[in-house]
C-alpha cells in the first residue's frame, strides 16, 4: 500500500435530512469510507425542530450535527469529539458544506463544552466502553437539557435493555423510536 496515497482524504457525498453532503474524512476515524448505518437509522428517525440548539456528542466528521444544523436554519448545532483529527475534519466539513450554524470543539464528553443548554442531544454510542461512561454522559446530558429537550440516542441492539433502564433511571422515561436488525434509536425526554 502506497502510504501517500493512504494519506489522502476519503469522499462520501451522501443525502442526510434531505440534503447533499460532501465529507471528507481520513483513516482511523469511524466509519471512514461510509455514513454508518446507525447513523442513518438515526437520521431517518429523529425530528428537528427548525430553531433547535443541538448537540452532536461523540460528532466524528460531523455527518449528524451538519445534517441536524441544516435542518434547523434558526437553530445551531455545537459538536464535539475527544479526537482533534475528528474535530478538525468536522470544522472543514462544516466550512465545505456552508453550514455556518455548526462548529466542533474538543471535549471529553460534557466536561468542556460553554456552560449551555439543549433543546436537542443525540449520539451514536460505542459499543465498547463502560456502562459507568454511559451514566456520566446520560446525567451530563440531563443537566444540559432545557425541560422539554430531547436526546436520541443510537446503539447496538444488544445494549438496548440497556438504554431502556438507563434512561428510565436517569431522566424518568423512554422510548424505542426503531429498532433494526443491528442498531436501535431510543429518545429520553427532559422532563419540564
């Protein structure tokens, strides 16, 4: 293999949310050469609200919250990542695509991230991390919820009890949008 070639961006033009993207991404990133099916499950399941203000946890490059900023043209979307090659390829996308409501910062989970809130989360979870993560990320996210804000989530069918359980405990509802055949979306809503 010819490591400059290696080197070079990979292109996935795709349609999201009704609209046509151009990402450029690199090796090592998630899903480097495609949109990954959780996502689009996720995308074919979530609703938008025109003036959301969202947040795209774990944003990779950035095919959720770009898709997520354009379906709210009077709303933002902040997305981060604890990777920087993530960050920096979710900032170019967002410059290359003109969705000027979007940018990336670095952050591990919620910790970094502006004292703000939500009216709209969503991630796609690893599958392979901690279930202790998972409940610092669900309660980081209940806290940065206005009353009312929703957070979707997207994982492996297998963690789905999981996800039901969790989010009854940490936010006091659930509910299963879809489940496919390998991934499942499951929304959390804030109570007011």
């Amino acid at each position: 293999m010819d490591p400059d070639r290696l080197r070079q961006d990979l292109v996935i033009r795709d349609t999201l949310l009704g609209n046509m993207f151009e990402f450029h991404t690199t090796w090592g990133l998630f899903s480097p050469k495609a949109i990954d099916e959780g996502t689009r499950l996720l995308l074919e399941h979530i609703e938008v609200h025109h003036d959301d203000r969202a947040l795209d946890l774990g944003c990779g490059y950035g095919p959720l919250g770009l898709a997520i900023a354009r379906a709210a043209p009077t709303g933002s979307c902040l997305m981060v990542d604890k990777d920087f090659v993530a960050v920096e390829y979710a900032n170019r996308n967002a410059q290359l695509n003109h969705v000027v409501n979007a940018h990336a910062m670095l952050s591990d989970g919620l910790r970094h991230i502006p004292d703000q809130t939500f009216t709209l989360v969503v991630t796609n979870l690893p599958a392979k991390t901690s279930k202790e993560h998972y409940y610092l990320f669900f309660n980081d996210i209940r806290d940065h919820l206005e009353p009312g804000g929703r957070f979707y989530v997207v994982v492996i069918s297998g963690l789905r009890q999981f996800i039901a359980r969790a989010f009854d405990e940490v936010f006091g509802n659930h509910t299963k949008v879809k489940q496919g055949r390998q991934y499942t979306v499951a929304l959390a809503v804030r109570p007011g």
